[in-house]
C-alpha cells in the first residue's frame, strides 16, 4: 500500500512537473511576443519622432534613443509652449495700446466736432 502511495504521489508530481513546463513554454513564448511588440514600438517612435534616425541599415533602436528623442521632444514643446506665452504678452499688449489708441482717436474727434 505504501508502495501504491508512493506511485501515486510521484504520478502526480510529474503531471504538477509536466503542468509547470507547460506554463513556463507559455511564460517564454509570451516573453518573446512581448519583446517584438517592444522593439516594434520602439521603431514606430523613433520613425515618427524621426524618420532618418529609425531602422539606420537594420540596427535596433535602443531605449536610449527612444528615451533622448522624447526628452528631446519635450524640450521642444516645453520651448514652443514659452514662446507662445511670451506672443500673447506681445499680442495682448498691442490690444491695450491699440485699445488706448482708438480711445484718444475718439477724444480727439470729439473734439474737433466741437470746435467745429
């Protein structure tokens, strides 16, 4: 009877074993796919961010890369964002001395019809 146990627990420690396998071929295989999507990511960022520095005669994009071309990015939008702001001071200045302007223009008129 002890014998039949001992059968019994090593069956199933295989089948747990042969279970374990499976799921590690499955971890593996999903590893991969998820290291093309990576790499294929990668690429499109690099492309899109780019074009000339992406794929250069079939070389792998690095993360390093893709992290500067993004840094690099936002650099740019931080910049453009301030020089907008600095042209909306500009333009929003030009409004008040125009405003200023247009309303001396009416004095003026006012008075001229008045002194005519």
């Amino acid at each position: 009877q002890a014998e039949e146990e001992l059968k019994e627990g090593c069956a199933r420690q295989a089948l747990q074993l042969q279970e374990m396998g499976r799921r590690e071929s499955l971890l593996r295989a999903d590893a991969g796919r998820a290291k093309e999507q990576l790499e294929s990511f990668k690429t499109r960022v690099m492309r899109a961010c780019s074009p000339a520095a992406a794929g250069v005669a079939g070389k792998a994009v690095t993360e390093q890369q893709v992290i500067e071309k993004v840094r690099q990015i936002s650099d740019e939008k931080q910049q453009s964002l301030e020089r907008e702001k600095c042209l909306q001071e500009e333009l929003s200045s030009r409004l008040s001395k125009e405003e200023e302007v247009s309303a001396n223009v009416e004095v003026l008129k006012e008075s001229l019809r008045e002194l005519q």
